[in-house]
C-alpha cells in the first residue's frame, strides 16, 4: 500500500509528520508523491491564521477528488484545521474518511487500517496530553538538520491567537527524553539541531519549576555529531541573563534568536495581550547585542491589527527603523474565529492592513540589503545546502540562515561538496538577502 502525505504549515507540525511517517513505516506502508497512484493520503493541516486554513481546505477538496475517482481507498486528515473542525469536515466533505486531533497523531497506523476497512473513524485524545516519544522519525528535511520539538501548547493566551485552542496549555517534554531523541538523530546524521516550540524560552517551568533551556542547550551542546543548535520561538520578556550567558559561551549554539515581539505600540501590545513595553523590548534587545554583538535577531510583526491607528504604525515604523534587525518578517492581522481580537472594535480594512504590511517590509528591505553588504570581507562558516543545478556553485546557510524563512549564501568553487558539509568561506558581495563567497583554501 502507497500512502501520500502531505504536512502544511509550521515546522512544529513537520514534526509530528515526521513521527506519523516513522509510525507508518513500522507498519510496512510505503511512500509515494504522485496522488494518483496513492492508496491512502494523509494530510497534516494548519489553521493557524486565514492564508493558512484556506490552503489547508483547498489541499483536502483537491486530494477528495482523487479519493473519488483515483485509486486513493482512504483520505485522512490531522492537524489543527482538524482538531478545530473536526464535525464541518465530515459532514461537508463527505471524500474524508478520518480526522485525528492534534494530540492523536500517534493513532495513525490504526486510523489508516480502520478508514481502509471501510469505517469513518474519529481519533481526538485531550489536547492537554503529551504524546509519548514513539521512538523516532522519518527526516524529511535532508538529514542534516532536523527540528526538535521541545514543548507543546501555550498559556499565554494573546487575544489574535487559536493556538492555546487547538494544541492545549504549554507542556515541556522531559529532558531525557528530548537528550534520546536528539541522540537519535546525531546518529543519522544531523548536524544542527532547531529547537522550537509555541514557546521555547519557558521551557521547564511546568516539569521542573524553573526555566531549564539554557540546561537543556549546554547538554544538547555535548551530544556528539552535532555542530549546530538554533533557539527558535523565544518570547523577548522570558529571556534571562543565564539563556544570554549560554547562547554566548557555548560555541555549538548559533549567535541567532528568533523573538516574535508582534508590535512596539504599547496601547497595541496590551490589545495583544503581550507581555512587553516597547522599552522592555529595547532593553532586552540592547542587552543582547551588547553581550554577543555579532547576534542575528529575527522578529516577525501583524500589521492592521483592531484599534491600530496611522499613530501606531508610524511608532512600529520608526522602531524597526531604530532596532534595525537582521531579518524580519510582517503578517497582515487574520481575525480568527474565537479570538476575543475578532470581536474588538475598530477592525481594519484588508487594504489597509497591506499597506501598512508593504511599508514595514519595505523599510526592512532597505536595512536587509545594507547589513548584506556590510557582511563584505568576513570569514564565515557555511553549512551546504545542495548544488546549484549545471553550475560550479554551492548553497549554503550561515549561523544567521534559518532554512526556509532566511536567506542563502552562494558558493562559486570546483570542489566537490556534499549537503551537510561545513565549509569555511569569505563574503564577497551581496544579492539583495542573499550573498556570495569564495572558499578559503
């Protein structure tokens, strides 16, 4: 039997359908990418905000079709779109044989059995449960890095966000086990690990009684294999001296955080339900850069959201413009059903919210191509990435390239590479995200 799957959305999910295909695999299934020789197709959603749910819906109406008229004898899907749609998609889409929750992923191999014996199965477990460590994954992203999912949920409870909805109250997943797992995936080959989570910063508290990520990273730093660990997720207020001491003195541990701070508006954040004040954020982000001054500080922002005046984006404007961060990316505001933002006055036109998403990226262009090429003339090194197809040319990502949301590093050199291969290069020049080395000898 040939399954088809297809995971959408955050690298979070990429995980548990990393798990689903370990799981799958253990029971003899194989794996195909073309639907139309598919048994079975599996579709792992997001809903996280409207771009994300509606091509999580146009996915299911199109791999339905296949289900009717292909060879494909059982549609699944899981995910969030899932967990909180789990009735609407049933009973409107009559194509879907099965739907699991966001905590039920370990119930595949059984669902697909099921759903291919004819029945319409429903597999939803708590939402506050941790799934158990099902003792590996199928890596789908090269094999020389991987995610490692450090908690699951959230408690913090922003006023635009589903999430605590759909994936429970913030569960750390217990140190042993992460150490296992990341152990695992050393021995096949991984290289950089990415720690990620709905929040890594707060990692410990409910297990341990205390934030235990810089602990985590220093015995993740000892693992044997592992060359890379990148901290995702990191909520700006929960970042402590002891994580900045760590990120700083441990080498394996990339001078590289990602802090989703949403705004700088004070009267927007509180709206948010954030914890921050504009200067709580400039504090800590001139904490860090004054502590590891070669940081790369990613940020992502929503633009338009409910109440948010010409005056608050202007102050978001000039903020960024101040902050000048080495990558950044903005969202449009997405009203979500059950929000309490999606009943708040004063929602903004769609226009207006992407203009004002234009503006931002804009600004952050110009700053993203200045620091580019200020990178002329250092040393650095690369992680490759693959082979530029009918050229004498690399791919690469430096410390400050997360892989999919960052930019690459071109390399120009006859030497033969391998993906997963560490290369020490000089900059030579920019391509506006993008730059160009040569190998040094």
């Amino acid at each position: 039997m040939k399954i088809l799957f297809i995971s959408l959305g955050c690298d979070k999910n990429l995980v548990d359908s990393e798990v689903m295909l370990k799981l799958l695999e253990e029971k003899g299934y194989q794996f195909t990418d073309d639907e139309a020789e598919a048994d079975v197709i599996v579709i792992n959603t997001c809903c996280f905000i409207g771009d994300a749910k509606e091509e999580s819906v146009n996915t299911i109406l199109e791999m339905a079709e296949y289900r009717k008229s292909g060879s494909c004898k059982a549609l699944i899907v899981t995910g969030c779109l899932a967990q909180r749609y789990q009735k609407e998609i049933l009973d409107e889409i009559e194509e879907v044989d099965a739907v699991l929750g966001t905590a039920s992923y370990d119930a595949i191999a059984e669902t697909v059995e099921k759903a291919l014996g004819g029945q319409k199965e429903q597999h939803f477990e708590s939402i506050d449960r941790l799934v158990p460590d099902q003792g590996g994954r199928v890596l789908t992203t090269g094999g020389h890095y991987a995610y490692l999912k450090i908690a699951e949920g959230c408690d913090k409870r922003c006023t635009y966000c589903i999430i605590p909805k759909l994936r429970g109250h913030f569960r750390s997943v217990p140190e042993e086990q992460l150490l296992a797992e990341a152990q695992r995936l050393a021995e096949q080959g991984v290289k950089e690990l990415i720690l990620v989570a709905q929040e890594t910063t707060v990692y410990g508290v409910d297990l341990y009684g205390e934030k235990r990520l810089p602990q985590l990273l220093t015995k993740l730093a000892r693992i044997p294999g592992i060359r890379w660990i990148r901290v995702q997720y990191c909520y700006p207020e929960e970042i402590t001296e002891e994580l900045i001491q760590v990120i700083k003195s441990e080498p394996k541990v990339c001078h590289y955080l990602d802090l989703p701070i949403q705004h700088a508006s004070d009267r927007i954040l509180k709206r948010m339900g954030r914890r921050t004040t504009q200067a709580d954020l400039r504090r800590i982000i001139g904490r860090l850069r004054e502590e590891i001054p070669d940081i790369c500080l990613r940020t992502t922002l929503i633009s338009g959201f409910p109440g948010e005046t010409e005056d608050d984006h202007e102050e978001l404007m000039r903020f960024v413009d101040d902050c000048e961060f080495d990558r950044l990316g903005v969202f449009p505001y997405s009203a979500e059903e059950d929000t309490p933002a999606a009943s708040m006055p004063d929602q903004i036109p769609e226009e207006v919210k992407e203009e004002r998403r234009a503006e931002l990226m804009e600004l952050q262009q110009e700053i993203a191509f200045e620091k580019a090429e200020e990178m002329a003339g250092r040393e650095l090194t690369v992680m490759i990435e693959g082979k530029v197809a009918d050229e004498n040319a690399y791919v690469g990502r430096t410390y400050k390239d997360a892989p999919g949301v960052d930019g690459y590093l071109f390399l120009n050199t006859d030497e033969t590479l391998m993906s997963g291969d560490f290369a020490r290069v000089r900059v030579t020049g920019a391509l506006e995200y993008d730059l160009i080395g040569e190998l040094i000898e």
